[in-house]
C-alpha cells in the first residue's frame, strides 16, 4: 500500500512540474481497441488517423504508443526476428503526405520478435513520439506501420494517437 501511495505522489509531482514548465495544447487525438493485422508494408494502421485540425504553424509534437506483438519467419533461413516499423505521417486536406515526423521519417522500428521464430512474442506497450515544424494550415495525422520482414507476422492492440503544439 505504502508503494502505491508513494507512486501516486511522485507522478503527481512529475505532472505539476511539467505542467508549470509546458503549454502544450492537444490538437486532436483517437484511441482504438482490438488487433490491427500488419502486413509487409508500411499500411495506415487501423483507427489512427486523426480529424483534420487547424494548425497555427510552428512545432507539432504527435506520440504514438501500442500494445504490439510480433513473429518471425518460422523459417530461420529468411529471418532471426520480425521488426515493425511505424511512420507518423502528416497530410494536407487533400490527403497528400506534407511530413514524417522526426525521429519516426528515421528510426522506424517500434517493436520485434527478438528472434523467436515462429513464436508471437508476448504482448508489450511501446511508444514512439515525432516532431516537426509545419506552417500555418489544415492537416491531420495518420499512422502507418508494417512489418520489415514479408514471411514475419505482427499485430497492434489497444493504440492511441496525441497530436500537441
């Protein structure tokens, strides 16, 4: 009880702290349940695509957390793991892709197999979180992901998608 209660102070502080140091403000967000299959490309992943929102132009911050499981090959010879990797897109209006938000345009992968061929590793929760700088404008925020390895299988579980400035 004593651990709990202690917990429930330090996040607490973390969040007034953050709170006094920050003022970002949530442009749009979506959560989504059940498993979205992946597949060997990088695919718009089930339910995370915000609404079109207004930008005033300047830094868009978007994290992107999931509950994630994957499987390699059961073939060793064509992989030792299977590795999902996940883009953070931003689109116009016309549904035409303007940016990838850094760090996810450079370091895609968000969760693996760690080598367990034939295996779904055990569910996880990960996270990654995107960062840019765009003008002034109408855009909304979609999230692809897909699987690096074409004989590798992987799925997303309950997911959410947080757009700030």
């Amino acid at each position: 009880m004593k651990k709990h209660w202690l917990k429930s102070i330090a996040v607490a502080s973390l969040v007034a702290v953050a709170s006094a140091n920050a003022s970002a403000e949530v442009m749009s967000a979506v959560v989504a349940n059940g498993h979205a299959w992946l597949v060997d490309a990088p695919l718009p992943i089930s339910g995370m695509a915000t609404a079109a929102f207004l930008h005033p132009g300047g830094q868009l911050v978007a994290t992107y957390s999931a509950e994630c499981s994957v499987a390699a090959p059961e073939n060793p010879a064509f992989s030792d793991r299977g590795v999902v990797d996940v883009y953070i897109v931003v689109q116009n209006t016309q549904g035409q892709q303007v940016a990838t938000l850094a760090p996810s345009g450079e370091y895609s992968a968000f969760c693996s197999s760690v080598g367990s061929p034939g295996k779904f590793s055990s569910p996880a929760t990960f996270s990654t979180t995107g960062v840019g700088t765009l003008p002034r404008g109408t855009y909304r925020v979609v999230v692809r992901g897909g699987l690096n390895e074409e004989r590798a299988s992987g799925w997303m579980g309950p997911r959410s998608l947080v757009v700030m400035r």
